[in-house]
C-alpha cells in the first residue's frame, strides 16, 4: 500500500509495456470455474444498483456484458441513471487520443458527485487501464476512483470490488502478462436478437501505431467446442445473428498445439448450425487465407460482409505502418474474396497523416478507394499512442493537411457509397430489424445481410424478426423502404 496525495492506494500489479511486450511460451489454461463469486459477496448487492459505461469497440461491449453479469449475479439491477447507481463502471478505449479524453472528462465530471455521495464506487477498467501513463495520471490527479484494473482480469471483479468497498482505499490490480481463458463467465447480453460471441483474445501483430498489444496480450483462441456450444446456446435461445470477435480474427487457432484448425474450420462448422446470421470481426489481411474464402462462399448464414482494414494505399507507409503487405497484395486478396463472394459489402479502415505521409502516398490512398470501391470506410487521423514504435517517430503532417486530407477522402468515400447504394433502388432485401430507428420512434431500422441500414415503417412487433423491404430511396448512409410480404418476394 502507498499513499498518494492524502489518500491510500492499494496496488496488487500495475502495467508494464515491457513485461506487456513478451510474447512467451507458457501454455495458457483454460478455467471453468462453478462460480467466480465469493460466498460475501453473494448478494451484496440487493437493493443497489450498477452503471456501466462502455467506450470503443465490439470487444468492450463483449466486456461489458461480462461484467454486467457478474454484478447481477452478486444481487446488484443495471440503471442508466448516473444519480441512481451505487456502483460505476467506466469501460475504456485506448486506441486514440479522442476516446482517452471523453473519458478523462467523464471522470471530471463524476468528481462532484463522489464528493456528494461517498459511498459511491467509481471504477476505470479496460483497455486505457493497461497503460502506465494512465494508471500514473488517475493515482496521481484523480483520487476520487476507487478501482482501476484492466482487461485480463475481469472475472475478478468480485473480489477487487469487495476490497474497494471494505478497505476504502483506492484499488490497482492491472496485469500486464494476459491470464488464462475463463469460460463459464456470467454475461448479460444486450438484447435477445444480435449477439457477441468471442472467439479468441490478444493480437500479436504489433503495428507501430497500435496500443492494442499492449492492452489485450499475446493471442489467445477458444477451444472450438466451447464456441460451437455456445453458438448452439444462442440459436437454441432464439437469436438471429452473432458476431465472431476477435482482434484479430483470422489468426484464430494459430496457438492450439497440436491442432490443424483456423477461422476457416470453425465457420464451416458454425455454417452448419440454425442460426440465420454470422458476421465476424476484426480481420487482417495477413491472416485472411484460401480456406476461409472457400468457406465463406458457400453463403447460407455466412452473411456477404467482408470488413478488411488495409489502413493505407502507400506501400511505404503500410511497411512504416508494420502491416507486412504491399498494396498490390491487398488488392490481390480483395479482388481473390470478390471473385469468390460476387454479392459481397467490402469495407475497410483507412488512417490519413501518419508520419511522413506525402501528399503523393496519400493520394494514392484515393486511388486505392476508387480501384476497391469499398462500399463504406471508417477513417481517421493518425493519433500518437504512448507507448508504440509511431509515437517515437516525428509526427510532421500538420493537423491542418491532415483534416484536409481527412475531407478529401470521406468525400470519395460517401460519393461511392451513394453510387453503390443506388444498385438497391426497387430492389427487395432481407433485413434483420434490430429497433427503433435513433432519430423517430415511429421509424424502425435494421440491416442487410451486407450491412446497410435500412429505415422503414412497420409494426414494432417485427422487432427481432428478419423481414423483406423493398427500397424506395437509396442515400448516402442508408436505405428507405417499405416491408413487403413473402408472396411479393417470391413474385
């Protein structure tokens, strides 16, 4: 125990990018434990009630829905009402600047009510608590949290929780080695008709712009008979599409000793299950082989999405960038999955202003998007990452080229959009209505097999259910249309 400023700090482990960096040998475990709750802490929770707010990507929502469920298992209700929680969570992402600063303003914020209510617990998990700097900055500045811990132990919720609640003192168990795979862990889903289903944890790829490494571990696979019954759990309970997580999907069962068994393998079986949607993600070319092409061409509940970050048009910067493809290569691949998967949505991740960026590299980012006509991208400006092999090299593209350059390209980006849209004028699709559209309750929205949102008018009671709409008008971002009934489909 320390004390920093006046208050006591209790620290079990805290991050170490060099420990974080070894990529070692030793087997990981697997642990299927009857519960991960202790007997004192089994409804500790009555009559309380918890607020989780999730930041970044589908791997935090994931998390989310795990800690959710170990807090309901300890007699603790879910509120979205910050005044109305006893307990929250601030479930973090690391992977730019912007997210790490929505966070440290969410945590100024909860200052004044802490010192209302002291009682209060206040906790900052996932990916940004597996940074020093971060760790360093909330001990240091922010002595209103009580428990800060990462992302490989979050089956121990239970137990850092009790020590937050009985010990008072602020709470730092961050593991920079990843654990073993804890199977069998409580999870709350969201919703009973989409849902998440984890395949394998970490990344090993190391691009010199990514914390994600450092934060998630070295890459661990489920076994793929604990990810086959759960599937068959989801189908069993009436779900309509699940999404294969991973950070880097497609290296899955590359770590299982002893077994010939990749993405490919475990889709084929997932193909045969009676679940109408598979989707996964997060792909890297790299890892994108034959065989899960093969597979994927057979269709069925293998939707026509392909999501396949190439990040850069320039070769030069994709070596600078450690993708260890050229360009020609990514568009080999992606020319490969469209001869295979005609109907496929291709989208990708583009990154604008990355160090040494010449406007002729980045131009030919444009001409990369016109060559692939990406259906959609999601685009940034290269943001530094403590830590990684890009944060030591000069970032000498001025903010100014860069949003220019950011402009430029979503300007491409949504006119191919629009144009790709327009092949869905009058055309009957399958979409799966996930609830009410954002923007009118009296409006419901769901997506294509391909991805596209679809806005439509129909009664709430489809909600959940996969219907047929026929487009009536095709915009940049989406698709309007009007339900139909079967007999209209098969016309």
């Amino acid at each position: 125990m320390i004390r920093i400023e006046g208050r006591d700090i209790s620290i079990y482990d805290q991050p170490d990018y060099k420990q974080g960096k070894r990529r070692g040998k030793e087997d990981v475990q697997v642990i299927r434990p009857d519960s991960l709750i202790p007997e004192e802490m089994k409804g500790i929770g009555k009559g309380k009630k918890f607020l989780i707010r999730t930041y970044g990507c589908q791997m935090n929502t994931h998390d989310s829905e795990n800690m959710a469920g170990l807090l309901l298992e300890m007699g603790f209700e879910s509120t979205e009402e910050t005044m109305e929680a006893d307990v929250i969570l601030l479930n973090t992402c690391a992977i730019r600047e912007n997210a790490e600063n929505k966070v440290f303003g969410e945590i100024g914020h909860l200052k004044a009510l802490k010192v209302e209510r002291p009682e209060l617990i206040v906790g900052v998990c996932g990916c940004m608590s597996q940074e020093e700097s971060v760790v360093n900055r909330i001990m240091q500045k922010h002595q209103h949290i009580d428990l800060i811990f990462g992302t490989h132990n979050i089956h121990r919720l239970p137990e850092l929780l009790r020590n937050a609640i009985y010990g008072k003192e602020m709470v730092v168990e961050v593991w920079s080695k990843e654990g073993d795979i804890v199977e069998n862990m409580p999870r709350a889903r969201q919703g009973k008709t989409q849902a998440w289903v984890n395949i394998m944890y970490g990344c090993d790829k190391f691009c010199t712009y990514c914390i994600v490494p450092y934060t998630r571990g070295k890459e661990r696979s489920r076994l793929p008979e604990d990810i086959i019954a759960e599937v068959r759990d989801l189908a069993r309970q009436g779900y309509k599409e699940i999404t294969l997580l991973g950070q880097n999907v497609n290296a899955y069962g590359k770590d299982l000793e002893g077994k010939n068994y990749g993405l490919g393998h475990l889709m084929d079986e997932i193909h045969k299950i009676d679940i109408p949607r598979v989707r996964f993600t997060t792909s890297h070319p790299r890892d994108f082989d034959d065989h899960l092409i093969s597979v994927l061409s057979k269709g069925g509940n293998l939707v026509e999405h392909i999501h396949l970050p190439v990040q850069h048009g320039n070769s030069e910067i994709l070596k600078l960038m450690a993708r260890k493809y050229t360009r020609e290569q990514y568009v080999e691949l992606a020319h490969k999955i469209k001869m295979a998967i005609p109907n496929a949505s291709f989208t990708t991740d583009l990154i604008v202003g990355f160090p040494n960026e010449t406007e002729e590299q980045f131009e030919e980012t444009l001409s990369l998007v016109r060559e692939i006509e990406f259906d959609s991208a999601y685009t940034y400006i290269y943001s530094p990452r403590e830590g990684t092999p890009a944060a030591k090299m000069k970032d000498n593209v001025p903010m100014e080229v860069k949003r220019e350059r950011l402009g430029r390209l979503n300007a491409l980006v949504n006119e191919i959009s629009a144009k790709k849209n327009l092949d869905y004028q009058d055309q009957i699709v399958e979409v799966l209505v996930e609830g009410e559209s954002k923007k009118n309750p009296d409006v419901l929205a769901g997506r294509t097999r391909t991805n596209r949102l679809v806005n439509f008018v129909a009664p709430k009671s489809v909600i959940g259910k996969i219907v047929y709409v026929k487009v009536t008008e095709a915009k940049t971002w989406s698709l309007n249309g009007e339900m139909v009934e079967m007999a209209e489909v098969k016309q």
